[in-house]
C-alpha cells in the first residue's frame, strides 16, 4: 500500500504536539522528507528500481540522465539481446591495455563490457567504444522525487514510511533548541533509522536486486 508525505506529516506532527504544523511548517517538514529519501536512496539504491533502456553516446565515456542515481546491473545489449558482461577498469587494462583506443578498436554498436567506478555514480565506461547508435537494457535506482502535492503517493514501498517519519523527526528535534531533552530524542530517531536501514542488504551496485525490509 502507498503512502504519501501527508501520512507522514501527520505522524511527525503527533509526536511533535504540533499536528498544525506551526512549531515545524510543511515547507520545513518537506525539506527533511526530501533528504530522507535521498539519504534511503543512497543506503539502499534498489528502494528506486527500475528497468531501463539507456541511450549510449559514442565514445568510451557514458553518462547517465539526471533522473537516475545509479547503474544497478547491466542486462543486455537492446538491438540484439546478446549478453553484457560487468567488469572491473582493472581487469580490463590488464588483459586489453589499449581497449580505449578507437583506432586499435572500431567503435561499434553493440556492447560487450561494462564497467562501473562506485564513487561516479553517474558516469560509466563501454567497450567497445560506442558508435553512438547503441542501447542497453540495464537495471537502474531512480533518484526520489519530492512531489509538490503533499497527498500524492511517494514512488517507494509503504515499508519505508516509518524509516521516513524517523528520519524527519531526526531532522525536526536536531533544531529544536527549546527542549532540553530535543538532542537526545533526535539521536534516538537517527539510531532508529539506522538499525532499520541497516535491515536492508544495501544494493550493491553492478549486482543486486531490489530488496525492503520486512513492514
């Protein structure tokens, strides 16, 4: 079942004592739901999965579009169906040294390797070079959408709509400098978050299918 900023707005407000949303506004509530969802993203990128087909530029160097976070795993070549295989910049510079050279090898269509670097997310490398015509059917993890409407449903499984209250009411008490106890209560939900995050086998990139923590 879905669940939408506004279920999560009414229970960050019970617990606040401020179901009015006047202490926190919606406009700030909003902001620590948007980075909620992207700090879930990043622990675990398989919560946003989807299949895609990618459109390859030519050349080595591949881009991914701003709506995707991360490449998750590579299928397989669109035009064809033939099978692509993951592979590490390492080995490949082992066993073809000059495998980015284009006069050595002819840019082409169809791909056989992929290789993803974890700290550029949104980069990744082919090879063969490409000629620019080609495509690949691959597994991807969406960047989270904060969607302007409040009652609309957010695109992640209900599962994660506790994780998501912890973590805004994490954010809320850290900029409470009233209570004298806001500290501690923020610390309890971030540890809250954590350990249910930490339920999750985050996705490994290049490997992993989505997986959620049991609700």
């Amino acid at each position: 079942m879905a669940f939408s900023l506004d279920d999560v707005f009414s229970e960050v407000g019970l617990v606040l004592a401020d179901k009015a949303h006047v202490r926190w506004t919606e406009t700030d509530l909003k902001v620590f739901a948007g980075a909620g969802l992207r700090a879930i993203v990043a622990i675990d990128p398989a919560v946003t999965s989807e299949d895609m087909t990618l459109d390859l530029d030519a050349g080595v160097n591949q881009d991914l579009p701003d709506t995707v976070y991360a490449l998750i795993r590579v299928l397989r070549n669109a035009s064809d169906g033939s099978r692509i295989s993951l592979i590490s910049r390492a080995a490949l510079d082992q066993n073809i040294p000059q495998w980015a050279n284009e006069n050595l090898y002819e840019p082409a269509q169809i791909v056989d390797h992929v290789m993803i670097d974890p700290k550029q997310l949104q980069e990744f490398m082919v090879f063969p070079s490409n000629d620019g015509t080609g495509q690949i059917e691959c597994v991807v993890s969406m960047r989270p959408v904060v969607p302007a409407d409040n009652s609309e449903d957010l695109d992640i499984d209900d599962a994660y709509q506790q994780i998501l209250v912890d973590y805004v009411l994490y954010r809320a008490f850290t900029t409470d400098s009233a209570q004298p106890n806001a500290q501690a209560r923020a610390a309890q939900h971030f540890q809250s978050f954590q350990a249910a995050m930490g339920i999750v086998e985050p996705a490994k990139i290049g490997a992993s299918p989505k997986s959620t923590p049991e609700s």
